[in-house]
C-alpha cells in the first residue's frame, strides 16, 4: 500500500516513520521543503496510485479547510482522503460533503498518544462508511499499537464519529490530569508529613486503583525534576477542550470535572485575575478589608 | 438596659456606638486601654446591674474560648453571655454547657453587615431559649435595622442555631461574590465591544433581577477605581466559608458555587500553583509541549 | 412619540402597557388575533409615523431572525429597529448589517426585570449608535424604572454590547440563584437545629450582606410554601446562560460558578445520570461494591 | 514469619490468602467464628511468636479506636500494630501514641486494589519509623504485586503518612472516576453519530493518553452491560474522599475536580433536591416560568 501524507510536523513525521517501518510505502507532504518528500500537493498526487489515500495531518481550523479545498480540485473520483488531525466533529460534515461532491470518499480519524505514538503505537477511533474504513485498515494496523485490533482501534461510527470521540477522549484527558495533578498538590503542600513525594507517586504504578499512563509520565516527570522547580504552572489548552465543553452545552451534559481542568488552564495563564481583583474589592467594601494593592 | 461588651475591636466598638445611639448604656472592655472603658473583666462584671448581661465579640476559637473560660468563673446565675463573634456553631455547643454548669444562661448571635453596620443596623441570627433570647431583644432591636423585626433579625433556633445561620449566610455571601465577579471578568475581557463596564454594573441597581447591596458595593468599588488599577487580585477567607464547606460534606449537602468560591481564593494568593506545575509536566511528557521554565 | 412592538407574549404586552401608562403611544402586533392591535406588520409599519420606531419582542433564533428579515423588506431608509428579546450578542451582528443595507438603524436591547417589569420598570442595557440610542430615549425612560437614568439604564456600547451585557446579566443571575439555594439546603438539612427555615431567610432582608431582590423573592416563595413541598426540582434553562459558558470560554474567562449553576440545572431534569451510572459500575468492578439495580 | 491478623472481611481474607500464598503464616481473628481461626483477640495474641506482629484490618472509626485500646491492654514492649485499615491518617497519631505508652510499635498501612488484590497483589503507601517498617517488609512484599518494590510500596514518611496518601490516592481516584464518567455521558448522549460507545472505551486501552487501570474496568462493565441499562446512577461515598476535601480546605489546596465527583455522588443520592426546588421556587417568582408541582 502507498500513501500520501500532507502535513510533516511532530504528529505527522512520526507516523510517517511508523507507516513506513510496518511496510507502507509513504511518500509526504510539507510547505517545509527540508522534510518534504514532494514539492507540492500536485507532485504528491501525481506520485500516488490510484484510486488515492491521502492523510491529512495539519492544523485544525483554517489550515485543514484549505488543504481539503485544494483537495477537492485535484483528486478524482474513488481517491479517499483521512484527516487524522485534531479537527472539530462538526468541520467533518463539511469536509465530507465537499470531497463527496467530486466523489471523493472521507474519514474522520481521531489520533492518540503524543510524542510516543511512534514507538508505541497509536490510539485510533475512525468515523466513515464502512467499506472505507475496510479499505485503509491496513494504515490503521501499521499505526496502532500491537495487540488486539479493538484494543487500539475503533469505528466509531459514520463521518464525524472519530473526532467526536477523540474530542471526548481530550476532554477527559483534561480531567485525569487535573485530578493527578490536585493530589500532587495535596501531598506537596504537606512535605511535613510526606517524606517521599514522588515516592508515592512511583509506588501507585502497580496494584492501586489510579495506575494509568498518566500516571506513569508523573513519575518519568518527577524523576526528571522531584520538586517540579523547573517548570512554572502555566499551561495552554488546544481546542478540543474547549470543544467538549460547547458540545456538553450543547447536549445538558454536566462535565464539573471536565470543565474545572479547563478553568484552571485558564487561571494559571494569568499574570492578574480580574475576578478576584473585583471580589477583593468587594471585600473591601462591605468588610474594610484591607486590599493588596498593585504595583 | 445596661450591658457590657468584651472585645471593642472594628465591629465591636461600632455596636458600641449603635447601642448606645438607641438608648442602651455599655460599658466595653478590650485589651487596648485606649479604647477599653474599664481595666479589666473584673471591672466590667462589678460595673454592670445583675443579672447581667455581657456580649463578647472577639475572634472566634481560641480568644472566644478563654474569654468564655473567664467568665464562667466570674458570673453569677441568672447572668446571660451572648457570643456575637464569628464563632464555629459546634463550639457554642460547648461554651453554653461550660456556662450553664455555674448557672448563666448563652445565646449566640451571628452579626452580618460589616462597617456599615454602625449606621445602616446589622442582621442578627440568634440561637438560644426563648425567654433568654425575649431579655435581650432591646439589645437586639437597638443593634438592628429600623424596620420590621423580622426582616433583620430571626431566632433561628437553639444554641448553635445562630452561628450556623450565619455560617450559612457567609458561605452564601462568597458565592455571590464569586459569581458578579465572573460576571466581571466577563465584560472587562470584552472591552473591544463593553465601551463602559462600571456603567453596565451601575444600570443593573433597578429593576434587573440581579440587583443587590453587594452589586452596589461593587458599583462603588467601580467608581472609585473604574478598572480596579490599584487593587491586586489576592482574596484571604476566613474560617466561615470553610467551615460552610465542611458542614456540606458531613451532611451531603453538594454546594459547587460556594466551592468554588473558596478555591478561586486559595488559586488567588498563590505566587505558582503546584497543581499547574503538574498538569504542564504532563502535558510536556506526552505531548512535548514547551513548558514555561520557571526562573 | 408612536412606537410598533412586534410581539405581545408575556413580556411585550407588559412592556406595551408600561409605555402606555408612560404617556407613549403604541400599536402592537402578534401572531395572535386576540392580543394583536393590527392585522400584520403590513398594517402595522402603515400605522406608525416616519421615521418609524419598531420594538421586536419575539423569541431569539429563528423567530427574530424571521421578523427581522420582514422588516428589512416593508421599512425604509431612517427607520429604527430595536431587538428587545434575549437574542444572542453575535446575531446583532448580522441583524444590524443587514438593516443597514436598506438604511434602517439597529439598536440591541438587553432587558431585565421579569414579571415584574410591569410595575417596577425594566432594567436596560442597549448597544448601538448614540444618536440612535438618543433618540429613542423617550421609550427607554418609559420603560425602565423611576429613579436616575443610570441606575437602570446603559448605552453600553456599539451594536451587541447590549445583548451581550444582558447575557453576562443572566449568567450572574444563574449562579447567584444556585448560590442561595446551596444556601438554603444547608440550612434545610439541619432542621434539627434550625427551627425557622424561611424566617432565617427572611432576617436577612434588612442588614445583611446577602440582602438582594433575589433573596426578597426567595422569602416569598417561602411564605407562599414553608417547605417548598409543591414544588419539585425540575429547572429549565434558556439559551443565555449557555451561550454564557460559551463566551468565557472562547475568551479564556474562567466561569466555575456560572458553570456550576447550568450544570446543576441539567443534572435537576435528568431522571437517571449515565455519568452516575458508569461511576456505581467502576466503583462495582474494582471495589464489588454493591449497585442499586435499575427497576 | 508469622502474622496475627484482626479483621477477616472483604479485605482482610483476601490478604490472608494472599499472604500464605506467598509463604508468611497467619493467624486471624473476626468476630464472626465461621471466618476466624481463634475464639478471641486474648487467643490470637498467644498464637503469636514474641516480638508479635498484628494487622488490623476492621472499620475505620470507632471499631479501629476499640481494636487498638483493646491491644494496648494486651500486647507486650516491642509488638508491632499495622493498621491497615482506611483509617483517617490523624487517628494514626493518637493510635500510635496510645501504643507507644506500652511500648508497642505502629505502622499506618494505605492499601489499594480492592478485590483485585488477591490475584494482582496490592498497592501500599505505609507510614512509620525505618526500622519496623523494615521489620515488616517480608509481609509487605508479601502483599504487593510482584515487580520492582518501589513501583508498588512506599515509605511515605513517619506514622500517619501511609493514610494521608491513601487519602489522597481515594481523592485522586474519585476524580478519575467522575472524569470517564463525563465521557461515558458524552458518548451516550450522542448514540445518532457514535454507534458503538462501548467499542470507543475499548480502544482506548492501548496507545491513547487516557488507558488507564479505571479503563479497563469500566471497559469490562460494558462488556457485561453496554448500556448499563441494570445499574442505577447511585452512587455512596466512603469517608476518605470527604477527608480529602476537609484536608484541602485546612491547607488551602484547590480541589475543583475531587470536590466535583463528591458532590455528584451525593447528587446521585437525592430523590429531589432541595437546592433545585429552591432554583425552581425563585425562577417562578421572577419570571412567571412554570414549575414542575410534586406530586
């Protein structure tokens, strides 16, 4: 089987090498000529067999909107085009309707597992007809991690499904960590009492109720830096986030968990909080309490 | 009526005044004697007509402990001691049974309106019998708002009834504040499309359905400083709103607003979150996301 | 001056008899024959004097969007039109844009004050033009309360900043509201110690910081039902506060008050939690607690 | 070595097998003769070789105060009590310094893995001095997993640490749950796109950032139900998730995400909610909206 992937970032290199190492030929994509294989879309369609494969890995948004137009124009009938990007469920609707208006065919793939996915293997959930989803499964097989094909693969459903999943996958991503990262707060604020933080966090790996992946990179972290000295609490969030909280709008689904891991992000981005600056002046106002004023 | 006030600090010298503005004679004692009317509790139970009436109003624990230590040996039977202080509900528990074994009777008083207590009135709540609590209703009505009796004032129940209305009330009060002040951050974030915040805040005093004193505090806390420029967003708390939360989990009680609103101050006085540090070491484990480095 | 109103539900015939009670004349349209004053808004753009004025009080979404694109086909250059519904920020937008392009003016009405808004007056907070804004002050003045102009009406900006200041309104009012009622089981559940309930509630009016008119209204329904024993659990909610969530997190503004009071509505119309359901089967499979079958 | 054991529920029979599995002699003792293996605590103690070594394995609370008083009138200088209940870790202080009055040692032992424990070994988090807790160490790699020590057992710190990382450990876990859970309802609530829910939870157990333990049991729970249409959203709450919010509060710790899974548990437990009748009370006072009447 042969290939092509458009977008050779971090995400997009590292499946390339896991393709090729199970024997997919791959021929990529990028507008950086010094990991492309091709110097343009057309030479990579041109270079493809057909009916085509064509794995989109580039930023969500605008960016994949525009290379699935550019797709539209250039692929012909039968060619089947993934977006394994962190796209929004919602943009799948589109992209599908676009691609089939030229009769080209459309998955949805939602992609898990980070910097490790090269060696590991990576987490799959798929939306699409079924009989695409036949047709590419060996791509699938090549990426995911070895064992049982259901442990590591989905089809989730129709068009959209993959990245809904996905979405809901980073949605409790975002929670896990804030629930690991809330006791570590709770056992660091007592190193009176705990001699061995990352003591207890190695000792949880095997028999504990909370041993996960996650689990696992908090202790590789806390080998790395025990006190976590070198690192501030600042930390970005991407869309998906974001994303399950509309959706659970959207839906009357309660996600308190969901949405505290998101809220906190937003916190620990802040040089000042206006809320608190008007909740201190609050204070301030009915109690005399005193204020800290800024600089 | 003649009484005596133990502890003449911000508030208790404010009820000083407001008692003695309606008629009721006082006679203070607090540990500065700049402020203290007699030199000591000695002076101030010999100063007062039997069967006495003392109202103590210092902090909560381990002050209102000793104080109340004193004077069950210093009182007499048929004497009334009434804690307007901030103290937990549990501990009235325990102050009235050490009264009651030399014969004084306890009422404890949850007060509510901070500096403005001294001309608007202050809100009572009040835990006790109800004849002891019928002898000290012109004390009561003195230190309250004009207006019907039980729109500022309730005899909420037994001893312990009081405070935990007011336990209630405070941790209401962070809720409150925590909600206009998301509201806050909401419209001070869009200042490309809000030309005037504090005049949103201001608009909001009649006839909109969030109308209330804290919002007119905070109209004014606008007025003085329309971008809070000179107050940082560090909020302290006391023990109330936290012991609010831990009477919700002993009795089940979900109370996620009132949480909240403690945890955004605990965030609020942090220089970096240890919780944060976490998530972004994890975050940079599995995804290699850049981490801010910590100077 | 002479105003059409477009729309006679619970709130547009209230507002219509305020501004008649004001000395402004208006005719008003609604799908309903039995409240309607004209026969269509054909008739009703016929009535009103040109320049026209036309308040649109009909629910968001679809249904403005509707009477809004009528209206930019039977009005004329110079013409007024002033959404007053709970229409989303980001509709003004179009709206606005597209009245513009037959030279009708837009103003977005933010409105608060329920049923009550009859009596007491609206609270308002609008966006759009200053002269525009100017030169419908007659109505706003009609319709919001007695008192200074700024303390129940604001020109808070251009075009949206209206409805938007009225959603962030409606996201406070919900988080205020879960507020008491966390409040009010605190107290509920203790009544082995707090033998007055709704009398605690109703000392709170005069003093206290939690005093509010949402707080006076709580003390009704609690005149009207001690225990609130007809009443069940069951609460709605309306698109506001969603699209509230939504804004705080498209701008990063951390909201775990308001979110936590949406959550708590959807959580109140669920008959059984698929979210509780799979913690009893975790919690079933690690610990062989005991679940509670489903009948 | 030989070990007396106090406690043969659940819990302390699983560890009893496991122990003599793995060659450590045991004697226990339960108030239930049909389980024991002595009539009495007196005949357990003789059983045992000098210096004794005894597990407690029964009821945090009163039943573990009793069991401790009980063997303070029993054992000898230099026996060793591990308690390795789920004991709050401040008990642990005064148990240890009951013992210590008759020179008994004392360990606090967290414990996690639940029923699995048996066959995978279980997870261990102890408090104590260095030198009994080696002393003990031949039970404790008894009773863990196999595999390197320190990804099973930690020396936490001195006595009462091993209970307050279990705390912490039951807090986290409770997070965990509640997170899946959220995703669980997300899925669900959008079974027109995701058509097969219980395939996505599948797949996730290898390669993605979420695989977890939790995981692969609530994987497990869907096998046997996919819809989990025989389990009710109920869900208890055992005391150690509370500590951890008590524990955060006195130390100032934000907890937003254990204190969510806490409050929808007791959420899960309400028939109605008095809270939500308060919302429904106030939202029918304002705003004329109707209400669900009780029946």
């Amino acid at each position: 089987m042969h290939i092509g992937i458009i977008g050779l970032g971090k995400m997009g290199a590292n499946m390339r090498a896991r393709l090729q190492a199970n024997g997919i030929e791959v021929t990529g994509f990028d507008q950086n000529p010094d990991v492309s294989d091709v110097a343009g879309v057309n030479e990579l369609i041109e270079t493809l067999p057909t009916p085509r494969l064509v794995w989109i890995m580039v930023p969500a948004g605008a960016v994949t909107d525009a290379v699935i137009a550019e797709l539209a124009t250039v692929l012909s009938s039968g060619d089947l085009v993934i977006d394994g990007g962190n796209s929004r469920f919602t943009d799948d609707f589109a992209h599908s309707a676009l691609l089939a208006t030229v009769g080209v065919h459309y998955i949805d793939a939602g992609v898990s597992g980070g910097v490790w996915g090269l060696t590991n293997g990576f987490g799959l959930m798929v939306g699409g007809s079924a009989d695409q989803v036949e047709r590419a499964m060996p791509v699938f097989d090549a990426l995911r991690p070895a064992g049982p094909r259901d442990e590591s693969f989905v089809h989730a459903g129709a068009v959209g499904a993959g990245h809904y999943a996905k979405m809901v996958h980073n949605g409790i991503e975002y929670a896990l960590m804030q629930s690991y990262a809330e006791g570590y707060e709770l056992l660091e604020k007592r190193d009176d009492l705990i001699a061995d933080v990352p003591g207890v966090f190695k000792a949880w790996q095997r028999g504990t109720v909370v041993r996960s992946w996650l689990l696992e990179l908090l202790v590789r972290a806390l080998e790395e830096d025990p006190e976590l000295a070198n690192i501030e609490g600042f930390v970005e969030d991407s869309g998906e986030g974001r994303w399950t909280i509309e959706e659970a709008i959207s839906n009357a689904v309660p996600v308190p968990t969901i949405s505290a891991a998101i809220f906190a992000r937003f916190v620990s981005r802040q040089d000042d909080s206006p809320a608190m600056k008007a909740v201190a002046a609050l204070r301030n106002q009915f109690g005399g309490h005193a204020v800290k004023t800024a600089d």
